[in-house]
C-alpha cells in the first residue's frame, strides 16, 4: 500500500513539473545564428535584432556625447567639475536583456584647461588651454558595454584650477554582439 501511494505521488510530481512549465518562452540563439527573434512576455510580443558591431558600423547604432556636470559640496554651492565623455546608444534604440558584449579600444587628447565657477550665478566656464601644462594623447579600453550609456573617460578639476578636458574621441577598434529593439 505504501508503495502504490509513493508511486502515485511521483507520478503527480511528474505532472506537476509538466504543467508548470516555462509560460513565457524565450529562444536562445547563439552570435551568429539569426537576426531576429520573437520573445513573448505575458501578452506583448518584442522583436528582438542583433548586429555584430565593427568599427564600420558603430555609428549607426553608437554616438559619443560629451559632457560637463557640477559636482556640489555640502553647502550646495558648486565645488567643482567633471567633464566626462560617454558612448551612448542612440535614440530609437534600446538594448535588450544582457546579452549584449562590447568592447571598445579608442584614443583621445587630454587636455588641461583653465576653470572658472560663479558659485553664486552657478555657471561654470572651461577656458584657454593652460600654457604650463602639456596635452597628452591618452588611450583606453573599455569591455563588456552591457548598458545603453557607458563612461569613457572623466576629468575632474576646481575653480581656477587647471582640469583635464577629454577631446578629440577616436573609437579605433570595437566588436561584439549588440541585442537591440526599435
């Protein structure tokens, strides 16, 4: 009698499992299987792209945006700023799961620059290059870009201070795999 019941209740746990299978299905594919695939989330349906990023393409899909940003102390005046650079996918594309793996190498120019703030205007202003200072031609990798805006490069300075100011941005070498929808 015991074991009919034991049987019985693994053959219950077998349907069980059946049953409560994976609802919402995803494909699977590898990097060079298809461009497009369907995954169903509940009642949506997304298509899902993949492109394999070169450096003759990066573009389409990538842009570099500089930008200046305060940094405020506690007083909340502004201190002092950062001047970052970021690779950010552009608009009308969204990176989709985390299957997507890019690795960027690139070159810039570091520049010192002058830096004035008007703490109580809150304006900040990067001026003349500093002649004391040397530019140096600096380069970077960065890999695993997994997000649609990544940091490249910062540079940090204070009020009539000399900062490091990124320029000329030159993307030399990417690759990977990007899994995007429109």
């Amino acid at each position: 009698m015991k074991k009919l019941f034991a049987m019985l209740l693994v053959v219950a746990m077998c349907f069980s499992l059946v049953a409560c299978g994976n609802s919402s299905e995803m494909k699977e594919t590898s990097k060079n299987d298809v461009s497009k695939e369907s995954v169903t989330e509940g009642s949506s349906e997304e298509t899902v792209k993949t492109v394999e990023i070169t450096t003759d393409n990066w573009q389409d899909y990538f842009e570099i945006v500089e930008r200046a940003e305060t940094i405020k102390n506690a007083f909340d005046e502004i201190d002092s700023m950062r001047q970052s650079a970021f690779i950010v996918l552009k608009n009308g594309y969204e990176m989709v799961g985390y299957n997507t793996d890019i690795t960027v190498e690139y070159n810039y120019i570091m520049e010192w620059r002058h830096v004035e703030i008007d703490i109580e205007k809150g304006v900040l202003t990067i001026g003349e290059l500093a002649s004391n200072l040397e530019s140096q031609e600096m380069n970077g990798m960065i890999t695993n870009i997994f997000e649609s805006e990544t940091s490249l490069i910062d540079g940090y300075g204070r009020s009539g201070d000399a900062q490091t100011v990124p320029t000329n941005i030159e993307i030399t070498r990417i690759q990977g795999t990007l899994y995007y929808s429109e």
